[in-house]
C-alpha cells in the first residue's frame, strides 16, 4: 500500500488550498469570460479529485478501524551528522 492515512490527508489539504484560489477566480471582476470558463473547469477537475481523495482516506480509515488494513511504520534513518558513517579519518 502506497498511500498512509497522513499522506491522503495531506493530498486532501492541499486540493482543498486549490479548490480555495481557483473559487476565487470566479470572483474577480477583470478577467474575460474565457478565464472564468477554464477555471471553472479547473475547480470541476479538483471537486472530483478532492471526493476521490475523500473517499479513499475514508475507505483506508475504516479498513485500518476494523482490521482489514494494517498501517506500517518505517522509522527514519538519518545518517547526515552521525560521526558513525563518515568515510575517511575520524574526527577527534
């Protein structure tokens, strides 16, 4: 599995960012007729991938829920700054 429960929930935030400065493009007042048509097709693209995401956090939290799923964790391993992996002469 590809997708964890904060990664969908970080795809949902920022669709939902997007969704937010294309409605207000439909707002504004100096742009043409053809601008406020491409983003209002923009904004339809994005409701139906903000319900898609919507959905499949769902379906994932309720799979996690009841045992159907169950989420790995990977630890981080960071080697920058840990004398331990430096190559060459130590360091006194």
């Amino acid at each position: 599995m590809a997708e964890t429960i904060g990664s969908l929930a970080d795809k949902l935030s920022i669709i939902q960012l997007k969704v937010f400065h294309m409605r207000e493009q439909l707002l504004r007042s100096d742009v043409d007729q053809a601008h406020l048509e491409a983003a209002r097709q923009k904004l339809a693209i994005m409701e139906t991938q903000r319900a898609d995401l919507a959905e499949e956090l769902a379906k994932l939290f309720s799979d996690v829920a009841s045992g159907k799923v169950r989420l790995k964790i990977y630890r981080q391993f960071k080697m920058y700054n840990d004398p331990r992996y430096r190559s060459g002469p130590k360091a006194a």
